[in-house]
C-alpha cells in the first residue's frame, strides 16, 4: 500500500514537472511573441503628419492637429474622449477642426484688439464664455454645448470659482477649456489700480480656477471689459499666457431677451464671415439663447475651432495661500472631501 502510494505520488510529481517545463518553454514564447507584436505595432502607424499651414495668416505659434492618424494605437486609450466621438446627434453643430496654441511669450487673439494672429478661416469661430460659473445658467450653457457636441472657452472669474467650484468641474468635465478672467472682474485700466493690484488680479484668479479645479487652469486670459492695461499685457507675456479679446461680441448683458442675443451674434458674423464670438455663461438669456444660437450657427454654414493650450499655467504659491486664506472663501478641504468624511453624527 505503501509503495503503491509512493508511485502515485511519483507519478504526480513527474506530471506536474513536465507540465511545469512545457509552460516555461511555451510562455516565454508566447510573451515574447506578444511583445514583439506590440513593439511592431507603432511603426504600422503613418509618421506623423507634418502640421498643416492654415489657410489664412497663420503663424508658428498655432499648430493645427487636425491630422491626427484616424486609428489611434491602442495605448491611446487613456487619452480624454472627443466631444465628436460619442456625440449621439447626427446633425450635430460639433467642432470642424481642434488648434493647439503655443502660448510663449503671450499671443493675442481676437481681431477687434489683436491683428497679429488671424487664423480662422470663413465661416469659422471660436465659443467663448465669460464671468462664469454661475448655477443655473453656467450648467443650461454646457447643456446646449453637450446637445450639439461642441466646444468652448470659459473665461471665469476667480471668486465666482471659488463659489461654485462644482459647477467649474463640470465644465473641466465636459472637454471645454477654462481660461481666467481676473479675481474679481475689476477694470485693470481703473485709476485707482496699479500695476502691483492689476497682478495681484491676475494671479489670485489663476489661483482660484487651480483651487477650484484641483488643476493647473489653462493659459488663457480675457481682460474684463476687454480693458487691457499695457503693463498688465506685458506681464501676461511674461507668463506666458494668450489673451482673448473677440471679433463679435454678444452684447448678452444688455440684451432684452434671447432672440436680441441671437440676432445680435448672427448680425455680427454675417458682416465679419467669422471670428470668436464674446459671449457670457453668466447671462440668463445667453443660457436661453444658445440652443437657437448654435442651430442658426449650423444652418449659416459656421464651423466651430475648438482652440486648446499647449500647457498650463503653473500657479504661484503666494497667490494660491491668499486664495486658499480668505475667510469668506470654503476651505479646500470641504471641496475635496465627502461630507460623511468630514462630519457625522455620533449621538442623537
Ligand atoms: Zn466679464
């Protein structure tokens, strides 16, 4: 009994051996077959594309990534999800092309105050939103976005981010860029600034959108009723960050109602053909508005440029612990926690 226990026991060991030795010889094969298809793989895919030169006046500090390979590779997965990619409306406004901006040195865009970089071509624009988030009408503004698989900057005042961080989330969330648009909308060109206040409003907006996003903002800057102070300019230059003004402005704060939006922006565009177009997610009737706006957009044959940062903007410290030091303000922490985290109830 002994012996014939032994040889059983023998048996499955010479079993598990030669299955052990067939697993080593086969599996390293396999896994290197494997790696060496996965390393074979980039160069199936064409080089890339050399950068297209836009039709019209385009200049080294825009590159246009329209000639992205239409077969990504699979590690591409992780990359953020195209707007167009899961847009479920076929006849959807969506966005024609995507531009990277190299925002060194601070260009200027927008043809109203800056002539230098004239991109877009006929029948192109460029969706910007300002003085946002607000509730209601900031979440009615990326609805009507989201309907119609577009795109836009959000230009955002840094207190308001600091109100609604939620709210500035959703829009990081929803693909559009946000950019600043000072700490407390001030007239940088006011008498009483001065330069040490005017950058004080700089930063602390740029700290604010950080503090609210988690995130570095993009390098986007709008000056507040497109007052733009020259030595504020330079110091946006001097960071590194594009400034926006527009080609046609909206009027939306001092519209009666929706339909004057719409006819105002269509007004607009038909004598200039193109352009970024000023508007407000702050505004009531903009929110109203874009639903309309974005099908007369479509129907007059406009295209939607999504334009996106090459980088963002680093912070400085002093800003971020001013921002994160105001009373007034909720505490970073509440933000980034659950309140079950934060406080529960141990006796009743
Ligand atoms: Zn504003």
């Amino acid at each position: 009994m002994r012996n014939a226990l032994g040889l059983l026991l023998a048996t499955v060991v010479a079993a598990l051996a030669i299955t052990g030795v067939w697993y080593w010889v086969s599996k390293p094969n396999a896994a290197k077959a494997a790696a060496q298809s996965a390393a074979a793989k980039p160069s199936d895919l064409p080089p890339p594309a050399p950068a297209k030169v836009a039709a019209k006046g385009a200049k080294d500090d825009v590159e246009y990534t329209g000639t992205v390979p239409a077969k990504p590779a699979a590690s591409a997965a992780a990359a953020p999800v195209q707007p167009k990619s899961t847009c479920a409306n076929p006849d959807a406004l969506g966005i024609s092309r995507t531009v990277v901006v190299d925002t060194t040195g601070g260009p200027g865009f927008g043809l109203d105050h800056f002539k230098q970089f004239d991109f877009l071509a006929d029948r192109e624009v460029v969706l910007t939103f300002d003085d946002g988030p607000w509730p209601v009408n900031t979440p009615a503004v990326l609805k009507a976005l989201a309907d119609e698989c577009t795109t836009g900057i959000f230009f955002t005042i840094g207190k308001h981010a600091t109100y609604h961080p939620e709210i500035l989330r959703q829009v990081q969330a929803a693909g559009h860029v946000v950019g600043v648009h000072t700490w407390s909308h001030v007239n940088l060109n006011g008498k009483k600034m001065t330069d040490e206040t005017a950058k004080e409003e700089l930063e602390k907006g740029f700290s604010a959108v950080k503090f609210a996003l988690g995130n570095n903002p993009a390098p986007f800057f709008r000056f507040p009723q497109l007052q733009h102070r020259p030595s504020a300019v330079a110091y946006l230059g001097s960071r590194n960050v594009a400034m926006f003004s527009c080609d046609v402005d909206s009027f939306d704060f001092r519209s009666k109602d929706a339909d004057q939006v719409v006819n105002t922006v269509m007004t607009g565009l038909d004598k200039k053909g193109k352009g970024i177009i000023l508007m407000h997610d702050f505004q009531k009737n903009t929110a109203l508005a874009l639903p309309t706006l974005l099908r007369r957009l479509k129907a007059g044959g406009y295209k939607v440029v999504a334009m996106k940062p090459k980088g963002t903007l680093d912070t400085l410290p002093q800003y971020d612990a001013m921002v994160g030091q105001d009373p007034k303000l909720p505490t970073t922490m509440t933000n980034a926690r659950p309140i079950s985290s934060v406080i529960q109830t141990v006796q009743q």
